[in-house]
C-alpha cells in the first residue's frame, strides 16, 4: 500500500513531512542539520548511519532529518574523541586519553600545523573543516605557532592572520 507524502513549508520557513495517518512532523535538511550542529556534511552522514541521527525521507535526493532529533543531538553534552596515538609525541605534556578533539580544537590544531608529519596533517584535514583551522590560524596563530609556521600556514590556507602584538619599552622618567 502506498501513502501520500506531503511536503509543505510554512510562513517561517520549516519543512513538515505530511503523512496520512500520521500528525505532521517538522524536519530540516542536512545542510540546517550541519549548521545547527557545527559538523561537517561527512559528519551528520556518519551520524545518520550510525543511527544517532535517524532520516525521515528522502525526497528529491535530498535527505529530510527529523528536526526533534537534531535539536536533542544539538543539545547533548560532547561525546569523547580521542586522538590517534601516533599524535602522542605531540603532546608529552598531556595524557593522550584526557585531550578531546572537539573541546580541545585549538591546541591539537596548533601542534599539528606546528610539528605534525603529513599523516598528521592529513588525519587534521579529514577532522576539522578548513575555515576552523583557519580561524585558529587567524586568531591564535601568532600566541601558538612560531612566525615560520604561522607564514607557512596562512599561505596555504589563504588567510589573514592578526598582525602580532609589539611592545614598546618606555623609558621612565626620573
């Protein structure tokens, strides 16, 4: 037997899935699904699969996510990421176990580009998309990274990093 899928949008702009025994049922996208949840594309597909993140329909080859679900994924507290364990010279002060690559971005960012090999920088470019990196470089590039890795870096990602702090020694007055 086949049921009527409706697919309605209204003054706002939500999507609802209308089905015929079924109240409606507001969805999203998996780009809105990816900007709530500040994941990658790749990402909200590993969660789908994982079945973390259920798919409603799929309708013209775009995939409809449940918007109830994103917004409880959304609010979950950060599931642990650990790091591989060829990353664990980079880190010597750390207990590799106890760095997330979610919470703790920035640092593991700024030692791969710093001293990682290209596994290293390759493991980088399929975890964080390349605007976060390039806003570590930006932003924390001139405190975390040396002034060589920092022109490096900012050419290949063609960013603009933030001009580095000088200080003037004054001289006091007697």
């Amino acid at each position: 037997m086949k049921s009527d899928i409706v697919l309605r949008q209204d003054a706002e702009g939500a999507l609802w899935i209308e089905e015929a025994p079924r109240p409606p049922r507001r969805v999203v996208t998996v780009a809105a699904a990816c900007r709530r949840l500040r994941r990658s594309r790749r990402q909200v597909y590993r969660l789908m699969k994982a079945g973390r993140l259920g798919p409603s329909e799929k309708m013209l080859g775009e995939w409809l996510l449940d918007q109830a679900a994103v917004e409880r994924l959304a609010r979950a507290p950060l599931s642990a990421q650990p790091l591989p364990g060829r990353l664990k010279p980079l880190f010597p002060e750390y207990e590799l176990k106890a760095l997330n690559a979610g919470r703790d971005g920035v640092l593991i960012i700024s030692r791969v580009l710093e001293d990682g090999g290209l596994e290293d920088l390759r493991w980088l470019l399929k975890r964080y998309p390349s605007r976060e990196i390039r806003r570590v470089i930006e932003e924390e590039g001139s405190r975390l990274l040396s002034p060589r890795s920092r022109r490096l870096w900012s050419r290949v990602f063609k960013s603009t990093p933030q001009p580095v702090p000088t200080f003037v020694k004054r001289r006091l007055k007697r």
